[in-house]
C-alpha cells in the first residue's frame, strides 16, 4: 500500500510538499520490511532453539537408558 501510494506522489508534479510524502512512504517501506525481517529471525531462533533443546534432552535420556540396559545385562 505505502508502494503504490509512494508511485502516486511521486506522479503529482504540483502537489504540496510532495518530498515530504514521498520520504515518509519510503520510510514506511523501508520499516515494514526491517520489521519483517525481524519477526522471521525472532521466530526462527525461537523455534530452532526449542528443537536443539528438546532434541538434546531426548539424547541424555536415551543415552543414559541405553547405558542402564548395558549395565543390566
């Protein structure tokens, strides 16, 4: 949307200040997709860090399980 409106002042050659518009939709752009940016990363080491977590908790646990069979035996 901040896009098109962006290419809409930029067309209106007499409009009143037209730099100010056209600086604050890049801006917005420019935000947004920081912004985006930002919750992908966030979202993915969230994730990821509760994976390795939960994936190295299994492995003690077995580990240890497997160790306590071998000791059994």
């Amino acid at each position: 949307m901040a896009q098109s409106a962006k290419m809409l002042a930029s067309q209106q050659d007499y409009m009143p200040f037209r730099d100010t518009y056209i600086s604050t939709f890049k801006n917005d752009i420019e935000y947004s997709q920081l912004l985006l940016q930002t919750a992908t990363a966030l979202q993915t080491n969230k994730f990821i860090q509760v994976g390795l977590t939960r994936y190295n908790t299994f492995l003690q646990v077995g580990l240890t399980r497997y160790n306590t069979f071998l000791q059994v035996e």
